[in-house]
C-alpha cells in the first residue's frame, strides 16, 4: 500500500504548478491519474528528471499540495526530497521549473542534474 506522508512532501509545487496540474488533469487521457515525479539516469549531467501522470503503486511515498496528488518512488524520493516545482506561462522559458536542492550541479536546460 502507499505511503502517505504528512507535512513531509518530498516535491512541493507551487500555487502556479497546483493551478497547471490540475488543467492537465481535466484531460481525459488523465482521467484518474496522480501527477508522478522520478529521476532516472541520463541527461547531460548524469541524472533526469521526469514527470508524468501515472497511478499509484504500492512503494509510492504519497503527498498533497493543495489537493493535488503528488507521487514519487522511494528511489527517486532520495533524489528529489524538498524539491520545488514552479510552471511558468512565459513565451521564452516557460514550462515546469524544478528547483532541487539536492542538485549539486544542474545542466543549463534545467532538465538535469548532477547528484
């Protein structure tokens, strides 16, 4: 069963990434689905980072933020524990802005990072 872990989120989103996911989660592709957040190898720093809607699995730690589901592996959770994610709507460098403080080094691309 999964984990859920109270004020302890391993990501946190902001007010601006609460207000995205939950428009991409009207999608019916995502109909029922929690957003997930994972590192996996690769990147031109070593490590990625990776985000998709997914369901929920047993090892999941599971956090809220503002209602909105978060899941990350434990694995991942190593990687990832007190990070931030922002969204931005801007015409040049808007998207998801992930801020890790873990992240000793991170790729000019902001996708990833060196551990």
């Amino acid at each position: 069963m999964s984990e859920v872990i109270a004020n302890q989120n391993v990501v946190t989103l902001t007010a601006n990434a609460v207000e995205e996911v939950r428009v991409l989660l009207t999608k019916p592709e995502n109909a029922g689905k929690h957003m997930r957040f994972y590192v996996e190898q690769g990147g031109c720093s070593g490590m990625q980072y990776g985000m998709v809607f997914d369901e929920s699995r047993d090892a999941d730690l599971v956090t809220e933020n503002d209602g909105v589901t978060v899941l990350v592996d434990p694995i991942s959770a190593d990687f990832l524990r007190g990070t931030v994610v922002d969204f931005s709507d801007a015409m040049t460098g808007g998207g998801f802005k992930i801020t890790n403080p873990n992240a000793k080094q991170s790729c000019g691309c902001g996708r990833s990072f060196e551990a």
